[in-house]
C-alpha cells in the first residue's frame, strides 16, 4: 500500500494524520475490509489511521474512560456499543483525555454526545449518532477482545484507515 506519512514512510504520521484516501488503498488491496455501516464523521479530524484497540459495552462507559485516558500511541479505539443510542458512550471530556494521551481516534458502534465540541477538536470520531443522556461508569465490559458490526472484524492489532469515504480495516 502507498499510504505515507509526512515523512514518505508507509503508515501513520504523528498520532495517526497520514496521507491516504481509502478508495486508493482498497483499489491497491482488495482483501481490506469495508465497514457498510454508515457512521458519521463526528470529530474534528476526518483523516485518521491506526492500530486498533477495541473495547465491548453496552451504555457503560467505564472501560472506554479509563483506555482512553491511558497512552494511545497513535491507535485507534473501536467500541462495540451494540448499536444502543440510549446514551453516549464518549464526550468532549474523554475526549479530551484521548488527544491529550495520544490516541488517533474513536469507532463506535453507538452513541456520543458534545457533537459541537468533538467537531472542533482534533480527534477522528466516527459514531452512529449523539444522545445527551450520559452512561453509567461501572466498568462492565471487555478490553481488546475481536469485536464484529457493519460486516467487519475488528481485530485488537490490526490496522483501521478512516476517511470521508468511509472506514477499511486490514482482515482479521
């Protein structure tokens, strides 16, 4: 694959900016794996790649806090919500946290909530939609176990591209 950094290497850049486009590398490697889920393109950062780290929960986001506020190396953290819109599972303070520890951005298979702010910040944040209504925090949940939505099998290790055009994941 092409994808290059700023420096003309392949792969991510600084905390996962890079220079791609998802079409050019599913034309390049068509055993990538398309998410047909389409989530919306909710953070600040709409280009971002990483190694994938993935958490599973359902309206708990106690899991999700405590990864993303630990170093991120420039990964990129996809959780399975299991679809629920009952309440956000990140907001502009996780997010915040996020950034601050070097994450590259977040998938999520359910909601968020502070669109406005997560649009401002330079975080990548892909999500189904927003819920103002907060989760509980109790740390019920799995850390880096495979997890499966839209078609795709997220793998813990592997690498995920995200752009306007949509997600790709290396095969799992």
């Amino acid at each position: 694959m092409t994808a290059q950094n700023d420096h003309g290497e392949p792969g991510a850049g600084a905390a996962g900016s890079a220079v791609f486009a998802t079409c050019d590398l599913y034309d390049e490697d068509e055993s990538l794996q398309s998410l047909s889920l389409q989530l919306l393109n909710l953070g600040g950062r709409s280009r971002f790649t990483g190694t994938i780290r993935t958490v599973s929960c359902y309206r708990d986001n106690g899991l999700v806090k405590e990864l993303l506020n630990s170093p991120g190396a420039g990964s990129v953290l996809v959780v399975d919500g299991a679809g629920s819109l009952d309440s956000a599972l990140i907001g502009d303070m996780i997010a915040a946290s996020a950034i601050e520890n070097g994450w590259a951005g977040v998938v999520i298979h359910g909601a968020v909530r502070d669109r406005e702010q997560l649009a401002e910040m330079d975080l990548g944040v892909r999500a189904l939609g927003s819920n103002p209504r907060k989760s509980v925090k109790d740390g019920v949940g799995e850390v880096d176990v495979t997890v499966q939505f839209g078609g795709v099998t997220f793998v813990p290790g592997a690498t995920l591209w995200s752009d306007a055009d949509g997600v790709l994941v290396t095969p799992g």
